[in-house]
C-alpha cells in the first residue's frame, strides 16, 4: 500500500512484528543477505534492493485490525470507497466510522491504487500456520489439537518460515497430508479470501472455499 505515496520512496520499507506474546514473534520479518553486524545491516536498509536487503514477509493487509473503516458495535465494516461516497457515518447508529488503514493510505497517495514502485523489493503475504491448521481442524488457533498438529508439522518439515515459503509442496504432502500442503500451496499463489478487520476487528484469511473441506 505504501508505494502508493511517492513521498516514501526515498525509504527502505521494512515489516516487523510486535511483541505481545513470543508466538507472535517473526510473523512479520525483513529478508537481509547480508553478514551479522549492525554496519551491514545499515548499509542493506541505507542501499535497500536489490542489494543485501531482500523483501520483507508479512501478514495479509486485509487481516489487521484497522484495515477497512467500520463500526464495530454495530458490525458495519465499509470499504473507503463506500465511505467516499456514503459518507463517514455509521448507516446504523449515525456515530462517526471509525478510520481504516487504506481509507489513510488513498488519502495521503498520489499514485493509483495497485502501482508497484519500480525497484522495490518483493514482499510475501503469509497466513500464521497455527491459522491454517486451525481453518483445516475446524478448531480454534489456541486448541491443544491445533498445538500437537503444528508441534508435529514442524519436527517433520522444518521451521514454520522455512514450511510456509521454502519446502516442496510434495515434501508437506508426504509429511503432512494434501490438506495442509494444498494450504501451504494456496498461501504462496495468494489464492486465499480475505475479509478485511476494521474498527479493532481483526480481519480473517482463508484458504479453503466454504463445504470444501471437513
Ligand atoms: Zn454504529
């Protein structure tokens, strides 16, 4: 969304996680090929692509909490251009909506929506894979099934960064079953369904089409 606003091409865009829980950290991350010291780690963000910083890895937009304009109390959550031409009001109570992320980001952008700022580095939408095991148990993200499958999938695939963008999907199927190699897969081409969070709602990705599965 950020290359939207030519005012910040100047900088080396960077995703980091915050640090509520250690669970949640590296679910957001930058990808740097550089040698472990700080000077290089300034230089890589100074320079920024394509040399010594790589991309960034990052959740999908649409899952933050502040993504689209809403009113949480009421379950409104619009789209800005919804916004723009209805109004900022909530259509149910009349409070003022409270703002979206996007909606900010089309304000301040003097760029059409889906530019892609030439020479950027790539960056990666990812889904947590407790989130997807959770959306293939049917069972919530903090469940003790959900727990053991995921504890499982990372003694036989690897780190859970390394399954969700680097092992063959055949290799996940062959440790895992289809279902989770097919997610794994879905991530990667960005074939997920999003509905986006809004007025301190988170937003909710999914990979597999209502009945498909369970
Ligand atoms: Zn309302």
């Amino acid at each position: 969304m950020n290359w939207l606003c030519a005012q910040l091409d100047r900088y080396t865009l960077v995703s980091n996680s915050d640090a509520h829980s250690c669970e949640r950290l590296g679910r957001e991350a930058n990808l740097l090929d550089i040698e472990l010291s700080y000077p290089a780690l300034l230089g890589a963000l100074r320079e920024g692509p394509p040399r010594g910083f790589l991309g960034t890895v990052e959740l999908f937009p649409e899952e933050g909490k502040y993504h689209y304009d809403g009113h949480r109390a009421c379950g409104v959550c619009q789209d800005p251009a919804r916004t723009r031409s209805a109004g900022s009001h909530c259509p149910v109570c009349g409070r003022e909506l409270t703002q979206g992320v996007l909606n900010r980001v089309l304000q301040l952008a003097d760029r059409p929506d889906g530019h892609r700022r030439e020479g950027a580095a790539d960056y990666t939408p990812l889904v947590p894979l407790k989130e997807l095991v959770s959306e293939i148990l049917g069972k919530g993200a903090q469940t003790k099934a959900v727990a053991a499958a995921y504890e499982g999938l990372l003694e036989s695939c690897g780190s859970e960064l390394e399954i969700l963008l680097s092992v063959p999907v055949h290799d996940i199927e062959r440790a895992a079953g289809d279902l989770v190699a097919e997610a794994v897969r879905r991530v990667r081409e960005r074939e997920v369904s999003t509905e986006p969070g809004y007025d301190g709602q988170y937003g909710k990705v999914r990979v597999f089409r209502p009945g498909e599965i369970g």
